[in-house]
C-alpha cells in the first residue's frame, strides 16, 4: 500500500509562542549566535500582551543595541529606589549601568532584585542578556560567565547554524579554544554538528550557571537556508533529552520555522469489546497481540514516552506487552467510559511534553510515517488538534497540544478527545490510506482488515 501525504501550510509561529512563555516571565538568554536579535524579538512580541517589557544584561550590551528599545534608562551603581519611574513607560524598557566605552553596563546585584521585583508588582516580563559573544555564531563561557541571576526561571540557550562546518577559529567561535576542549575538536578543524551537541550539552558549555530549577530551551538560529535547516534539525535530534523545547528560527528573516518537543504516545487499551463480543487488544495481528503492534508503531515513529493505558483483562494487556519499553497505567475506572482512559493517560505523562498522540489498541493500520507526519507537521504549525484526513473524513489517531490538556481533563463518559474539537476545532493533515477509516466493531470488520 502507498502512503502519499502533504503537510499544511505553515502557521506564522511567533517566538514567544514557539518557546511557550508564560507569565511570569524571567528569561536568562546566553549563547551566541543572535541573543540580542532573540532579546528585542521576543520583547516586541510580548507587547502584545504587556504594556511594558522590561530588558536589562548581567554583563554588558552593545551601545547601539539600545536604540531598538522604546526607553533607555541608565543607572549609575549607587542609584537607589528613588530613580524608578513610580509609573512605567508603555513599550520596550531598556534598564543598564552607564556606558563603558562601546558598551552598556550591567546593574548592581542590588539593582537587580529592585528590577526583578517591579517586574512582579507591575506583571510585567524581564528579559536579561546573560553573557557575550562578540557577534560570532557559536561560543564556549569562560570562567567568569554567564551571569545569570538566581530567580530566573527560564533559560535560553541560543546558537548560529552558520557556524556549523565552518573552522574552528576566532572568526567563527568565541573562545575558539575552550570550544575546542569542550568538543574534542583541534583548532582549525570543521564544526561538526555532533562537536556543537557535545558542547551545548555539557555542563561547563551550553548548561553552565543555568539555576537548577530553570527550564532550558534552546534556540538554533540562523537557519537561514534549506541545508542549515536540515543541519538544525539533526542537531535538534541530538539535543531533545538535553533541551525540552528547540526552536529552529531565521531571526535576521523573522522565521521560526519548527519547534522540537518531546511528543508522547498514549494508547488506549482499556475496553472489553463488548460490542465485537471479545478483547480486541489481545486479538492476533502479523502473529502478535494487537496492542504490542500499535505501541510498537508508536515507538519506531520515535514517539516518547509510550503509555499504553489498560482496564479491562490489565495483566493479560500487561503480558503482550512483555519487554517492550512502554510505561503500563491501569485505569481502574474503565467501565466508566473512554474518558477515564484519557485522563489516565494524561495524568502518567511528564511535564516537558509538548503534545500527546492518542492511539487506539484495535487500529493497527496506523504506521511510524503517519505518525511522523503528525509530529513533524506539529513541529511546524504547533496546531492545539492535528488530525489525519482520509477522503474528507477525521479519523485517528489525533494528536492533541499541551495546551488543551486542561480541557481534556475534564471530559466525561464514553467519549474521547473529540469533546473538546469545538474548543480546539482541528487542523488536518491529508492522508491516503483509506485503512485507517476501517471501525473495528464487528468480526466482519475484523475479518475485512485482516484483508488489508
């Protein structure tokens, strides 16, 4: 059988959106490779929604930067409470120590917690540039950096894809020879995306001073291009289990192209089959259970965790899927019908996920592409409700944004996650694969998918 999809158009993701900042809003940026392009994006984009933004640097900014700021207010190192605005100005509030030669100074310790606590009475978001990189791609901190203020609660990690497959020098890095320590790299050798994992991942690189309790992204900029795209993409890959959300962005092209979540599997496994008259789950399929081949499917398409939600014959579930690396959560309410199951499910994910695919144990037609193409399509648009189309008619499996998991925590019944599509109404990815529109209710039905 052929399987020909296309994905939908792309949604215009704002940065903001793409890194799912939510108030209230603390955000370290260090890095290089665009961190003050990330820092004024991100400060316009969030006067959308707040009439003042409030930007500052723990080490220093260049001079110029400040002219993209609505207001600059400079501060010298034994100002008090006196000098705040007792109202602040609407727009971007660029807040620094006097100038130093080229460049903007930092505040004081002292400085900073008074700024941190405006920016909670006044609701209003605080972006800090938390280190230097003198306008190269890629960095390795030194010993003195970055400076990150302890009650940030979110760090963004930011690096230039144009640095990737360049020399190891001066021109393209920063500390060229740090890098060079931190990756096992020689000076003059080609950046090698596995070298730039190595160092965004270890603890004296990318990890250094970030506060223990902060949430990492990472941003990869400067995806200027197709190739770079799909050289961001690799290294994406090898960076999920470091940064729980990647964005992969052009900011000098005002692009964000995908964001890079960990995307969970649920399969619903609970129900008795009373209607087909026996356990469809356990029913033998290409000489396995039928459970163990959907979260097989679920895991080749890369899908993680895998959550296979049991109710009804549970230990006989729980043996089909002998060995396979699956979390088991049995749903001890089943019997009150499939939304148990999906709050069930829900409830077993981790909190870093940014979407859940929802499965069901008696459609073995689903395949590691079309599930693929949901997550990739997802990475793109960040749809709320992404469903498969198959000759202008919805069908499973959908996959559901963490954003509507609140919504899906409160359905009740025998019904599933199409409760909440008047909420969140679907986005479609056309699929042919008129398989996947087979209602396994009857042995009929069995027995014509047996014939697929």
């Amino acid at each position: 059988m052929t399987l020909l999809f296309f994905v939908i158009k792309l949604n215009a993701l704002s940065l903001a959106s793409a890194l799912r900042l939510t108030p209230p809003i603390c955000l370290g940026i260090v890095g290089a490779g665009g961190k003050s392009a990330a820092l004024f994006r991100l400060g316009h984009e969030l006067l959308d929604s707040h009439p003042t933004v409030l930007l500052t640097t723990s080490t220093h900014l260049g001079a110029w930067q400040a002219a993209s700021a609505t207001e600059h207010l400079v501060l010298d190192t034994d100002a008090d409470e006196k000098t705040w605005h007792p109202d602040l100005p609407a727009g971007l509030l660029l807040i620094t120590g006097p100038l130093q030669g080229e460049r903007w100074s930092s505040l004081t310790p002292r400085q900073f917690s008074w700024l941190y606590e405006i920016s909670l009475t006044h609701h209003c978001p605080l972006l800090i540039e938390a280190d230097g990189a003198r306008q190269r791609p890629l960095k390795a901190p030194a010993d003195h950096e970055p400076v990150i203020p302890p009650f940030v609660a979110t760090v963004l990690v930011v690096a230039g894809i144009s640095g990737i497959w360049q020399p190891l020098d001066e021109t393209h890095v920063h500390r060229p020879h740090l890098f060079a320590r931190l990756s096992g790299l020689e000076i003059g050798t080609p950046i090698t995306p596995e070298a730039c994992a190595r160092v965004l991942s270890h603890p004296e690189g990318g990890l250094k001073g970030i506060p223990p309790q902060a949430r990492r992204l990472l941003l990869l900029n400067q995806a200027d291009t197709e190739q770079q795209q799909a050289i961001a993409a690799r290294l994406a890959g090898m960076l999920q289990n470091t940064y729980p959300t990647i964005v992969i962005a052009s900011l000098q092209n005002g692009l964000v192209f995908s964001v890079h979540e960990r995307i969970a599997g649920i399969v619903l496994a609970a129900g008795e089959g009373r209607r087909f008259g026996q356990i469809k789950q356990l029913l033998e399929w290409r000489g396995k259970p039928m459970v163990r081949h959907v979260a097989e499917v679920a895991l080749s398409a890369g899908l993680s965790p895998v959550i296979v939600v049991t109710g009804a014959v549970s230990e006989q579930v729980a043996v089909a899927l002998k060995e396979l690396p699956v979390v088991i959560v049995h749903n001890p309410a089943w019997k009150e019908g499939q939304s148990t199951s999906v709050r069930a499910g829900l409830a077993a994910l981790p909190s870093d996920c940014g979407a859940a695919i929802f499965l069901l144990a008696d459609q073995p037609l689903v395949t590691p592409p079309l599930l693929r193409a949901l997550v990739e399509t997802h990475q793109q648009t960040q749809a709320p409700t992404l469903a498969p189309l198959v000759g202008g008619r919805r069908t499973t499996p959908v996959l559901f944004d963490r954003v509507t998991f609140p919504a899906l925590m409160r359905i009740q019944g025998d019904v599933g996650g199409r409760a909440i599509f008047g909420q969140f109404p679907p986005r479609y990815l056309s699929w042919h694969d008129e398989g996947l529109l087979i209602d396994l209710d009857t042995p009929e039905e069995w027995h014509r998918l047996q014939d697929e």
